[in-house]
C-alpha cells in the first residue's frame, strides 16, 4: 500500500506544472449539515471525474465549486467542505493528524451509494520536519486574497515532503497499528454519521469482535469510548464557536436524540451543554 501512493505522489510531483487549480476551504460561516470539520489539515486531489463541494466564498456566502482532474482542495483546522458524492470520481486525501499522515484513495461511480476500490494507509506523523513549516504557511495563506503563484510552491512542497516521509516509513511495522490509526481517522471524518462498531468492521474488512479487540490493543480503550470522545469534542468545539440549538449540535455529532446527548455530555464533561457554552465564552460575549 505504502507503494501504491508513493507512485502516484511520484507521479504528480513530476507533472506539478499540471496542477491546475488550487482552492481553501473556510472555517468562516455555518457549516451546512453532514459536511467535513476536523481539527487537523487535510488536502484532497481529483485524478478523474467530478468532484463538487459547497466552500464558504471569499466573497462571503456559500459557494459550490466542481474540481477536475489534477485540481486541489486544502481544508485547514477547522475549516469545513460538504462534498457532493454524486459525479462518477476518483479522489486522493492526505490527512494531516498529530500523531498520524493518513492517505485515501476512493473511488465513485454514479448512482452508487457506496465507495469502490478504496485504499487507505497511514505513517507516523513527523516531528521537527518541514512538514511542521509547510502547513501552518498554507493555513495563512488560505486566509488571504490572492493565493497564487504561493500555493502552487507551497502545494509542490507539501507533496514533495509527504512523498519523502513515505519513501522513509519503516516497512515492518506492526500492521495492527497502522490498522488502528487508520481506524481512528476514519472516526474522526465521520463522527457525525451513525457509525457503529459493525459498520466500521465492514469497512475494513474485519470482524466486530477483532475490531473490539484492536481498540483495547493498542488504544487501551473500547472503541464506543472513542467514539463518544472525538463526538464530545466536537461538541464542545461547536458549543463554543456556533449558537446551534443544542438538538442541532446533538444531530451534527451524531446523536438523534438530543436528551440522551446531553445525558452522555453531563456524564462525561461535569455540565451540561448549556452550561458549558456560558462557562466557554468571555464575560458579556455571546457564542456565534
């Protein structure tokens, strides 16, 4: 696996003059529903198809924007998209975590509900890297006006780099902890979905019950606490910069019933969510 996207990192770098377009995602406005916001950086790269996403526009308001092949989309902390999955495509996404670089390749055809021909690897995040350097540049530069020729560099850069951390990524790890790493990004994009423990086995070709035991493994916790974990913190990361509806905030973390949400939240925070958005914001400041 680790092969298969080294050729195609290869690939792109040497035909960098292809890339074509760049576009930023915003952290900037209400995330519509059911869209992306993670709070680590993420690139995504079109190689064939369509793939349509709603941004938020520089111009202020919500935007839908349709990326060909050899165009890219950064995402930085915290930013959103909300891809349209309908157009036949095939889609590269680096995720950039602390503690792991995750790379999916996916497929989708028109009409099909479901991804086909998925691909999924992760190495261990770098420390002391330019890779540290490259990305918060990127960050900074999605929030300016003009972008190019900067991002277009930085973009060769940022690829040159995760293309070296893969040629050097030690080849006997463990396959349980890329497995698990894996897993555990996966959560992270779709804590909103209504993901269970046979859902995620499905998805990767597992059993529940070796899945259950990976978590314990090398997680040293259940999987359903880290589920409710990477949930709670999104919550309270919306609680703090957003003035959902508590039922809102429930449903975006993945909770239809916003009774039992607010049950898990008290147990697990000490509050509850209401209280903890007034203890979260400044004296005489309300949450937007």
């Amino acid at each position: 696996m680790n092969l298969l996207f080294h050729q195609i990192l290869e690939e792109v770098i040497s035909e960098g003059q292809a890339l074509s377009q760049i576009w930023f995602a915003s952290d900037r406005g209400v995330p519509p529903e059911f869209s992306y916001q993670v709070n680590f950086p993420r690139l995504e790269m079109v190689f064939s198809g369509q793939y349509s996403n709603q941004l938020w526009s520089p111009d202020g308001g919500m935007q839908s924007v349709t990326l060909l092949p050899r165009q890219v989309l950064y995402i930085p902390p915290n930013a959103w998209n909300k891809p349209d999955w309908e157009p036949p495509c095939s889609v590269l996404s680096l995720l950039f975590g602390k503690r792991q670089l995750g790379f999916s390749l996916v497929s989708k055809q028109a009409g099909r509900e479901q991804m086909f021909d998925v691909h999924k690897h992760s190495i261990p995040a770098p420390t002391g890297r330019a890779l540290e350097h490259i990305l918060p540049a990127l960050d900074a530069l999605s929030r300016e006006t003009v972008t190019a020729p900067m991002d277009h560099h930085l973009l060769l850069a940022l690829l040159g780099c995760v293309e070296q951390l893969l040629s050097e990524a030690e080849t006997d790890r463990p396959r349980g902890v890329d497995l698990f790493h894996g897993i555990c990004i996966y959560i992270q994009e779709n804590f909103h979905r209504p993901i269970t423990r046979d859902s995620i086995a499905e998805r990767f070709n597992l059993s529940p019950g070796h899945l259950s035991r990976l978590f314990r493994d090398k997680g040293h916790m259940r999987l359903a606490d880290y589920i409710t974990r990477v949930r709670l913190e999104r919550a309270k990361f919306m609680l703090r910069k957003y003035h959902f509806h508590l039922a809102e905030v429930a449903q975006r973390c993945g909770y239809p019933d916003v009774n039992y949400f607010c049950r898990v939240f008290r147990h697990k925070a000490g509050v509850t969510p209401s209280q903890y958005r007034e203890l979260s914001q400044p004296a005489g400041s309300v949450a937007k």
